[in-house]
C-alpha cells in the first residue's frame, strides 16, 4: 500500500483444478476491519515493461474448423486385429511390446477391401513403428525377416531396429506374406 505497487485480482472459479479468473490491476487504497480496500489501476499509467503476458488458459470454445471428408469404412477390421493380435500373441513384431493400446494390426499391402484383412497381409507392430512403416522408412526384408531401416533414420531410436529378426507367429501359415513384403520393400525403396 505505501509503494503503491498494483495487484493482481483473481477469482477462483474451480477449486480442482484449480483455475482462476484474472479479473485485473487495483492498487491498495486503505486498510479497514481487517480487510484491503482496492483501486483499479488504469494501465496507461503504469511504467512500460510493467505487464507481462498473461499465462495460457484453455479456451472457452472449440474454435476449430470442421471440415466434411469421404473415409473408406474399413469392413472387418476389429476382426482382423484379433486374429494378428493373436497369431503374434499379443507382441509386437520388432520391439516384443506386450502393451496392446499400443499395437496396431498393420497391413502390409493397404486395406483395399475385405479380402485386405488376411492374416498374410497383417503384422502386429507397434503404433509409431506402424507410422514410419507406412512413410516407407521401415521394410523388412523377406527372405531373412529383418528390418529395414531408411538412411534419415539411422541417428535415432529407430535405427537400431536395422537388421533386427521379426518376432513372428508359431504357426508358418500366419507368417507375413513374402510377395506383399517384397512388393512394400519396393516401394519403400529400402
């Protein structure tokens, strides 16, 4: 009160969590049973630098745009997914991951149609090994079932992954398909 520095006045509107609302400048006024009595302060008087940006809140409204766009219903899917998830018993292909939100039943050749969903066609790999899969930065090649990794990855986590042996399925009729991984190697250029 006496160096007459402004203060901040908030409101809180939410104990958990905790948010508060800023509702802005004052300057102690006086000081009456036990209570401070505040002043707005007019922020063209305050010396330049004094304000500073005020923190990140969430937003009140969703402000993004929606857009109306065609998908490819993808038929079959949830039962493709359980037949790959168990041919490779719950693990993925190249890391041996267990955690299943993570693992993605990945189609060698795109999903193009139902008869897409063979177990030849499918792979269990983990979500962002599936990403880079279907970039091109990773293959495998066939005849040893070893990945492939694309050059631009080689200084990161990923390309230790080069050469590694697939983790794949007991049964040798749910291996991946040689034809669909030559023709994704091709591809890839890998």
């Amino acid at each position: 009160m006496e160096d007459g520095v402004p203060v901040g006045v908030l409101v809180q509107i939410s104990k958990i969590p905790s948010i508060y609302t800023v509702i802005g400048l004052a300057r102690v006024s006086s000081w009456e049973e036990g209570s401070f009595l505040l002043s707005p302060v007019e922020l063209d008087s305050l010396p330049t630098g004094v304000l500073e940006t005020n923190p990140w809140l969430p937003p009140d409204n969703d402000a993004r745009d929606r857009v109306r766009q065609m998908v490819a219903q993808r038929r079959g899917q949830a039962a493709f997914r359980r037949k790959v998830v168990a041919a490779y018993r719950g693990r993925c292909a190249v890391t041996g991951t267990d955690v299943l939100p993570v693992l993605d039943a990945a189609h060698i050749h795109p999903y193009s149609g139902p008869a897409s969903n063979h177990i030849e066609n499918g792979i269990l790999i983990r979500s962002d090994i599936h990403a880079i899969f279907d970039l091109g930065l990773l293959a495998i090649d066939s005849t040893s079932m070893r990945c492939l990794i694309d050059p631009s990855l080689t200084a990161t986590p990923y390309g230790r992954m080069q050469g590694k042996k697939l983790r794949l399925p007991a049964d040798s009729s749910k291996w991946p398909s040689s034809l669909a991984l030559d023709a994704h190697r091709l591809w890839a250029q890998l």
